[in-house]
C-alpha cells in the first residue's frame, strides 16, 4: 500500500516506471513516495504540483494524471456505452493529457469551514456541489490560463464519464465489479470522484500502454460482508418501491439510501479513512438537518 506522504495528503500519480518496487523515491517537489505504488512513480510538473497542492488545501486531495488514450480504449474493449473523451485533435502518438479529481474523508471539513463562511448557509443551493464545483473551477482556471480544455462533472448526467473505470485505467484503484465500489490502496472505500479534466496537452511521458490494474484489495470476509450487505440493500430497495406503490410516498428513501452505504464498511483496507457519520449520512441523504448540526459543531477558526 501506499505511504502517506509526511503529514500531508495521499495522492497517486504517474511517471517513469521504476527499475525496481519498495526503493522510496524523491520527486521534484521534494515528496517521497514508496515505488510499490503500482511500480509507478508519480512526479508532476511545477503547474500540476501547484495545481494539486491548491486543491488538497481545499479536500480534493486525489489528483490522478492519465492519459485519455486508456480510457477511450477501455470502453472500447469492453464494449462500454460511454462516449470518448476529447482529445483535441492531438496526433495520436502524442495522446491527451486528463487528470481525475476526488476526495478521502479531507474533503468534509474544508467543506463545512466554507459553508460556515457564506452569508446566509442555509440557502445556498446544493452546497457541497457547489464548493467542489467553485473550487475546482478555480484550480483549472489558473492551471490552463484560458488554454483549451474541458471539464467532465460527476453531476451533469448529460456527458457521461465512469469515474470508476478512469480511476480502473489510471491504476489508481481496484475497481469491485459485484458491488461496483473503488478501492484506493490506502483510502479503501472513503473515495468520491469529482470531475475529469481533459488538457489540451500532451501525455506522450505515460507511455503508449497504461500502467498495471490495482491487485483485488477484498479479502474472502470481506466479499461475503458485501454480499450479504448488496443483499439487504436489494430488500431495502424493493421495500422502498413497494412502499412508494401502496403510499405514493418516498418515506424509506433516507434508509434505502443509508443500506446502500453499508457496501462500504465492508471494505477492511482503508477503514482508518471512513467518513464521520455526519459526512457519510450527508453523502447519501443530502440531509440538510445533518448538515447544519455538523457546521455549527465545527470548531471555531483560530
């Protein structure tokens, strides 16, 4: 698994292959990460370093370069209904530069200190869409300064972009096809994917080829803690529908919702990183009630 890097954030990223696995390696920003991470070493340019580092300061603490070349022919194996990402009419050879962003568990407090921050907090529409939105917006902006790009959200339904398979392609997590979960190495389950951003840039360092698949990160226990947990959700689910039928009401949705989440806690590596209950009931439920009494619970700034 990965190390965690001083005190900072966990963040996976690519470069040369190395000679040999376990040697700790010094990237430019004067970083050091352990080989073992998918027998890759990940050193950024200056841009993407500062483009990174903006961003954990504001939770999005996984920022996974890749190149679009491996997503596209993913899809295109696996007989995939999902459309190509851009690649700016960039000589093939040279492919397309795309970086994945995401959060652990960083993300919440960062995002209740901004909540807590705005005038009047109970208006503000969807909010942690729109802070992840607004500070995401911003990083890109100084990072392209006004050069070609695009930006996939996890939210617009209307440009479909499997986070999971990008983060699959990208070598930055196992991807779970029963439970449809990815698992970091070090995060395990605690992982929400944002957006893609797709450069007009060059990705040509990565290779033609992308890096090795996450290895399977369940253990047998936890494989048969997910299946009974997918199985109550499924019952959970159908009540739910029947209930809506005879009532014409959504009254299980909070708990369908929450039966859902329980696929997570099955997952062993990463449990260090689980949500606190007011951010994993807030990501299912979108409570506000939970939200507000988790804002107002923040400890004062100093």
């Amino acid at each position: 698994e990965p190390a965690p890097v001083g005190a900072g954030p966990v963040r996976a990223c690519l470069c040369e292959p190395l000679a040999s696995l376990g040697e700790t390696i010094s990237c430019s920003a004067g970083w050091k990460y352990l080989a073992r991470v998918v027998g890759l070493c990940v050193c950024m340019d200056p841009q993407l370093e500062r483009f990174a580092d903006t961003l954990a300061l504001a939770g999005i603490d996984i920022t996974q370069p890749f190149d679009v070349r491996w997503y596209n022919a993913h899809a295109i194996e696996h007989s995939l209904p999902l459309s190509p990402l851009p690649t700016f009419e960039r000589p093939p050879s040279d492919g397309t530069l795309a970086v994945l962003l995401g959060n652990s568990t960083a993300l919440w407090p960062a995002f209740l200190r901004w909540l807590a921050a705005q005038p009047d907090p109970e208006s503000v529409t969807d909010p942690l869409d729109t802070y992840t939105a607004s500070v995401i917006s911003a990083a890109v902006a100084d990072l392209t300064g006004g050069a070609r790009h695009d930006i996939f959200w996890v939210t617009d339904s209307s440009r479909l972009v499997s986070m999971q398979r990008v983060a699959l392609v990208s070598g930055l997590c196992y991807h779970d096809a029963e439970t449809q979960l990815s698992i970091h190495p070090a995060f395990g389950a605690w992982v929400a994917f944002r957006a893609v951003v797709v450069l007009d840039a060059p990705a040509a360092r990565f290779g033609d080829s992308p890096p090795p698949l996450v290895r399977c990160l369940l253990t047998d226990a936890d494989k048969a803690s997910a299946r009974d947990a997918m199985a109550a959700a499924l019952r959970a689910s159908d009540e739910a529908n029947l209930c809506t039928q005879l009532h014409g009401a959504k009254g299980m949705e909070r708990d369908v919702r929450l039966a859902w989440a329980a696929l997570r806690d099955c997952v062993t590596v990463g449990r260090d990183h689980r949500y606190s209950e007011a951010q994993l009931v807030y990501h299912y439920t979108k409570d506000r009630e939970v939200l507000m009494h988790a804002m107002r619970s923040q400890p004062a700034a100093t």
